[in-house]
C-alpha cells in the first residue's frame, strides 16, 4: 500500500480547478479534479499490518487542531526552473497548516515512523507531465478559498486514484 496524509479539496473548489484544467485543451497529464489534496507526509509502500499505528498518529494529531481557511496562491513546477515535469498550484502562506504539518511529521519522527523529509511545500499537485512543459505557458487559475477541516491517510493507486482509508475531523472551536 501507498500511503501519505493530506488534507482533501472540498467539491466546489475541486470543480473550478477542473474547468481551469479543461480549458486548456490537448494537455495530458491533468490529475483528477475529485483527487486533488495537499500532501502533509508522503510515507511510502506500507504493509496492511503498519495501519493501525498511523491511524493512531492521525487520529493524536487531528485532535490537536482546529478547522482553518487557505486560499490558492500561484502555479510552480518541478523540477524548478523554465519547464517542469509536474505542475502545481501553489497555498499562500498559512501559520495553522505550518503547525499542522510541523505536528503531524514530528509525531511520525516520534513514533519512529519513516516518511518522506523533504522540506514541506504547500501545493495542489495539478499534472504530471510526460515532457517537460514551461509553467510560464499556462496562466494562474482563479484564486480559491477551502476549508481544511480533516486530516485524510490515503491509499496512492495507480493513474490518480486515490481512495480515503481513515479521516479524522478537526476539532471543533
């Protein structure tokens, strides 16, 4: 199983991403719109049997904050630089998704769990691309606004799919 934490877009925001992606016709690669989420810890090719400690962690971690609003920022790639292989939707600067994402990673660290540590960027992962494509050919979408009101452990399958295995809500004010 691949697994990662992430904190899911609402529909309606998923929806207007979705019209930007088709208007921008003859582009391959586009992620689902109903799959787009922020990635908080990608941990990798888990056995079955490793699900009840993450599902500890989540559930520790979500009860430790409360609902927040994130607005989209702008789009960026990677490979950084003129063309990139994935393009992303950039989240403006928010301190409750930081100390989300501090939390949930310190938590894994503690509990001896491995996960990928490369330095936490906040986006919505729009394509994947075959060739690499300039990030500058496509203009910013509209800003979005969503709420972030639950932690998600995910199960990654291949071509997008990718399926909620536990959610814990937020705490509430």
């Amino acid at each position: 199983m691949r697994l990662f934490f992430a904190l899911p877009l609402p529909p309606g925001p998923g929806e207007i991403l979705g019209r930007w992606q088709r208007s921008h016709a003859g582009i391959e690669g586009w992620s689902r719109p109903e799959g787009l989420h922020l990635t908080l810890a990608f941990l990798g090719t888990r056995a079955p049997g490793e699900l009840a400690a993450l599902e500890a962690t989540g559930a520790t971690v979500a009860a430790r904050h409360r609902p927040f609003a994130l607005r989209t920022a702008s789009l960026g790639g990677f490979p950084e630089g003129d063309r990139a292989r994935v393009l992303w939707l950039g989240v403006a600067p928010d301190a409750a998704l930081e100390a989300l994402a501090a939390d949930l990673r310190g938590a894994l660290a503690a509990a001896g769990e491995a996960f990928d540590a490369k330095p936490f960027r906040a986006h919505l992962t729009l394509a994947r691309f075959r060739r690499a494509r300039p990030v500058a050919a496509f203009t910013d979408p509209p800003p979005t606004a969503f709420a972030a009101d639950r932690l998600v452990l995910f199960e990654s399958a291949p071509q997008g799919c990718y399926t909620a295995l536990r959610t814990w809500h937020f705490r509430g004010v």
